[in-house]
C-alpha cells in the first residue's frame, strides 16, 4: 500500500513537472514570438531609416546587429521579391528564402510584422519595409534554439531537484510510517489471521511489540485478549472434561434427551441398563430403543418435565433387557436442564437399578415366610409333644395290660411304632429349626442325619441314592444350625443337580486345614453325580444373586454358606465337570471347619435366619 503511495506521488510530481515545464515552454514561446515580431519591426524601421537616408551600410551594419542578439540564428533582409540582400552570418547569395517564407510573404501588411513556424522547432519573425507606401523589401529574424532551450534547461533542472528531493523526501516519510503503523498492523493482521485459522494452537503469541505508539500499546492489549482467551479456553475445557468425566464416571445410570424424546447424552451406566450398546441411543427416540410400557412411561414422564418445568421424583419402571432377559426394576427421577430461566432445553433422566434391591427384597420376603413356616412347624411339633408322650404312656400301659388278645396287642405295637415315628419326625423338625445362639460342641452323624431326613421324601421320589459316610465319633464345636444351613443349601443344591436320578455322597471325617496343617477341623463333603458346572457357573456361584434355576432360585444359597463358613474362619474347595469332556459329569463340595473352641459367641441375628 505504502509503495503504491510512493508510486503515486511520483506520479504526480511527474504530472506537475511536465504542467510546469509545459507552461514555461509556452511561456518562453510566446515571450520568442513577441520578441521576434519587436526585433523584425525593429530591423525593418532601421532598414527603412538607412534607405531613405540612402546609407545603404548601415543596412549591413543593422543586420549583423541584429544577428549578434543572443535569441537570434539568423537575420536576413530580401527585396519584395525575395532576393536575399543581407544575412547576419555567410554569404548572401548562398542563401534563398525557404518554400515557407515564401508563403508567408503575400500576407504582409505594412507596419505589420509576422511570426511562423519554420518546421523542427525553429520560428521567424518577417516584417515589411515600406518607403512613402513602396514596398522595398522584407526582414526575416530567425531564433536561436539553443538559446531557447538554455532558458528552459534551469526551470527543467529546478523541477527535476525538487522532484527527486520530494519523492525522497515522500519515501522516507513512508518508511517512517511502515516503521510505525504499516508493520505493526502487519504483525497485527498475521496474528489474527492465526488465531483465526487455528484457534486452539494459535500462532506464535506473544505477538513482538517493536513500535511504542499506539499500535505497539494496540499489540499488547490483543496479546493480553489472546493470553486471556487461552485462559478462559483452559478453564472452560477443563469444566468440560470435569462435566465429561461426571456423566461417563457417575454409578448411576444419567440420559439426557430432547423435546422430541430423543436421546442427546447417555452415560456407560445408563447404555449398561438398557443392554444397548452407548452410540446406538444418540439420536435415537425412547420408543425406538426401549420396550413399552417402559418407553411410554418414561416418555410421559418426560414430557411432563418438558411441560411442567418441574422434577419427577421416584417413577418405578420394571421391564427386561435387550440382550441377557434379565428382568430388571429402575427407580428413575427425571429433571428439567436450562439454559435459559424460562426454557427447557433438554430433560435429564436418573436412572438407578433397583433390580437387586428386589430381587433382595423377594427373598427377604420368601426367608421370612420360610422361617415363619418354621417357627409354626417348630411350635406345632412342639404341642403335638404333649399329647404324644400321653399316647406313648397310654400305648404302653395299654400293652402291659394282660387281658389283651394278641392281635389287639399286635396293633397296639403298630400304634407304638407309628407314634414312634412321630415323635422322631417332631424332634428332628424342633432340632433344625432350634435356632442356638451359643456355639456348642454338636455330633456331626446327629446333625447329617436329622438334615437327610428332612430331604428324604424328595430323595425317594427322585430316586436318588444317598451314601452317608460318617464315624458316629465326629463332633465339631460350632454353631450347629449355621452348619446345618451350609449342608442343607450343599445337599438341596445336589438334589437340585440330580434330579433325573443318581448319586449323592455326604461324607464327615476329622482332618486337618489344607492351607494351614497345624489346624485340625472336620471336613464334610457333599458330592453328586449330577449335571456339573461349566467354568461361566463355577466361577460365579458365591455371588449373591447367582442362579441358574431363573423361579425357583434365589442365587441365595452358596452366598449364605460362604459367609457362613467365613465366619467359622473355615475353607471350601469346588470341583466341578459337565459332561461335555465326555467323562460323567458332578460336583464335589468340600468344606474344612476348624474345631474352634474359641468362636464368638452370636449376634442378634444368626445365619439361619438371614436364608
Ligand atoms: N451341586 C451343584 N451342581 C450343579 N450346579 C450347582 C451345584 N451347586 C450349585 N450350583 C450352581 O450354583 C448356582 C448358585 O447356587 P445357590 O445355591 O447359591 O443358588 P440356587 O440354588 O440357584 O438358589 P437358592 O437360593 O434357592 O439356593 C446354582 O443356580 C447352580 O447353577
Ligand atoms: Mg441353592
């Protein structure tokens, strides 16, 4: 820009040198005309005064006069003819009048002098010379060139001067103002354009400050905006990534979606949920992704927001999962987001999984009706007691009675074996649901026997066999209703197992921990030869929640003896194999309880009572 400046500048005072130099060549023409026209009236008056005096020297004498002036190439004077008589300079009869003075001679008038062009920048001036109204002849004055040129050349050179002193005097003005505005805003406009073009790694900033003016004062107040712009970017991103990381981290499941139900954020927790992979929610409405009327509540909860402006507390939606079919009970909150006060930009929807709380719950409930139905069963065998003992006395003073005849007295031994029966059936019911509270040394046959017992019918109807192998001798000081709750879920678990017929081996032996051989204990073992575990099951079974029975398991079971034997500081061993190695399949349950007689003495609640 500053270049076309200089640029133009010369320009001009070119424009004004040749308006000058044109106007004094004008100038100095018009000053030779006049001049010419004085000197050929001048001439021909003295050639006039020379004629009629009859001195016709002083005709010569007047033309070389005239000759000698510093204007004049050449004076000459002719008759009206055009015969040259004098010339200042040479020879006069070597020189004739040119076609052009020629022409101009018919226009002269007396007491009238002329001035024309000779052609290349050459001009004369011719005048009459008229005695008592005779025309006697004519002058001719030719100006000198050079000398025309020579007053020209100081007002050529003088303006030449100036111009160049100008035009330096322009370019140094101009690289004072690149120096001071033009690099500046250079500097200025390349950093923009950085910024601009790529505003997160920017240019190079700080921009230099080379000026102390107001642009340099103008580059430090945009590196000061860039520098906070940086900061405000970092803080922003870093609220960002803080933002980020809250949805993706938050354990609870967090949606976010549109006035159309269609879902603009959605955290891992929440994708986990529903079974349906993060990026497939984006975009997509609540009626696409979920089942109804699991989209439908929630849409309508949703759009109650959207409306309302106001929270949805505690909805409880229940429904399946896509991929696995677990049932599953949400607790969902939704909320209003805002960007502005009066507008509900997006709805945000909290998710928390409720499905273990129930499941929990459900078991809770069953525990409770199954130890209810215990203490019912307990109290019940407790009152038939009673009247029993009565019938057994009765039974044998009936017996000792000696007018009985021998088919009533075999009766009486039927009753006496069937009340048997009953008392054994009452005392076994009111042992395992004896709930002690204090750890006592328990004979293991006792408490394996009054367990198989109770699975007995179950046993026969599912023709399984049972191998007990037990020393009468064993005996293990511990909470006895907590073991028998071990090897009552191991020996359902079989039965569970085995339910297409089969084998199931409870066996006892004193033995000592595998881990720590110092210790001694007593190790029971539970093996069926049953549908086995597959490594999936096995490595799963002590989670709390685990089944795979779907109804009719809890997943309770093996938690319960885990903890159970936890407590008891004792050890389980699981081996396992499904018949798909093609050798038979069955699980073994081994489980070492050390002979603690130090064991703490039991909370509230025993373990019984929690399955
Ligand atoms: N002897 C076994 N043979 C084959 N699978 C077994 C055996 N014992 C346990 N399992 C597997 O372990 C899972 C968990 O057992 P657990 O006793 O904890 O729960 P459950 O039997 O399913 O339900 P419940 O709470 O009614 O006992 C079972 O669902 C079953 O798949
Ligand atoms: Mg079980």
């Amino acid at each position: 820009m500053l270049a076309g400046l200089v640029l133009l500048e010369a320009l001009s005072i070119l424009l004004f040198a040749l308006l000058l130099v044109s106007k004094q060549a004008r100038d100095i023409h018009e000053r030779t005309d006049q001049r010419l026209q004085h000197q050929a009236v001048a001439l021909a008056l003295q050639v006039r005064e020379a004629l009629l005096e009859n001195q016709p020297g002083w005709v010569s004498y007047s033309v070389r006069i005239a000759g000698e002036s510093p204007n004049v190439a050449l004076a000459k004077v002719t008759d009206p003819e055009g015969n040259v008589l004098f010339v200042s300079k040479g020879d006069a009869d070597l020189v004739t009048l040119l076609p052009v003075e020629r022409a101009a001679m018919p226009l002269l008038r007396e007491n009238q002098a002329r001035v024309f062009a000779l052609g290349q920048g050459r001009w004369e001036g011719t005048a009459p010379i008229y005695t008592d109204g005779t025309l006697r002849g004519m002058v001719w004055v030719e100006n000198d060139r050079a000398w025309d040129t020579e007053q020209l050349q100081p007002i050529v050179r003088g303006t030449f001067i100036f111009g160049v002193i100008w035009i330096a005097a322009s370019a140094l003005l101009v690289m004072l103002m690149a120096r001071a505005i033009s690099r500046p805003l250079a500097v200025l406009h390349r950093g923009t354009r950085a910024l601009m073009d790529s505003p997160v790694e920017g240019g190079n900033f700080p921009l230099p400050v080379t000026v102390h003016n107001e642009f340099g004062d103008l580059i430090e107040a945009f590196n000061r905006m860039v520098a906070s712009i940086d900061e405000q970017r970092t803080g922003l991103n870093d609220t960002l990534s803080l933002l980020d990381s809250m949805l993706a981290n938050a354990p609870i499941g967090l949606a976010f979606l549109d006035s159309s139900s269609r879902f603009v954020r959605v955290n891992q927790v929440f994708a986990g949920m529903t079974g349906i992979s993060l990026s497939r929610h984006l975009g997509r409405t609540l009626a696409e992704l979920l089942p109804d009327p699991v989209a439908q509540e929630l849409e309508d909860a949703v759009q109650g927001v959207f409306a309302a402006g106001e929270p949805e507390r505690n909805l409880e939606l229940s429904g399946q999962q896509a991929d696995s079919k677990r049932p599953w009970t949400w607790l969902v909150s939704a909320y209003p987001v805002r960007t502005m006060p009066n507008q509900v930009r997006w709805v945000g929807v909290i998710v928390l999984d409720a499905s273990e709380r129930k499941r929990a719950e459900e078991a809770l409930r069953r525990t409770e009706k199954l130890a209810a139905a215990g203490r019912l069963a307990a109290s019940i065998a407790h009152e038939i007691n009673n009247p029993l003992e009565a019938i057994t006395n009765l039974l044998f003073l009936l017996r000792n009675y000696c007018g009985l005849e021998q088919p009533a007295m075999g009766y009486v031994e039927m009753a006496e074996h069937e009340a048997r029966r009953i008392t054994e059936i009452t005392q076994q019911t009111l042992r395992f649901y004896r709930q002690s509270t204090l750890p006592a040394r328990t004979t293991m046959a006792e408490l394996l026997d009054s367990l198989l017992s109770l699975y007995q019918v179950r046993l026969n109807t599912l023709g399984i066999q049972v191998v007990r192998d037990y020393d009468p001798a064993i005996s293990l000081f511990c909470f006895a209703g907590e073991v028998r709750q071990v090897m009552a879920n191991l020996v359902g678990n079989a039965i569970d197992a085995t339910a297409g017929g089969g084998r199931i081996l409870v066996r006892a032996r004193r033995s000592r921990n595998w881990k720590y051989p110092e210790q001694e204990g007593v190790r029971l073992t539970v093996a069926d030869t049953g549908s086995g575990m597959g490594p999936g099951v096995r490595e799963h079974i002590f989670e709390a929640f685990f089944t795979t029975k779907s109804v009719t398991g809890t997943g309770l079971g093996l938690w319960v003896s885990h903890e159970i034997i936890a407590k008891h500081h004792g050890l389980v061993h699981v081996k396992s194999r499904t018949t798909a190695g093609g050798r038979p399949s069955g699980t073994v349950f081994e489980i070492f309880f050390p002979d603690n007689q130090n064991l703490a003495p039991q909370g509230a609640q025993t373990a019984a009572a929690k399955a």
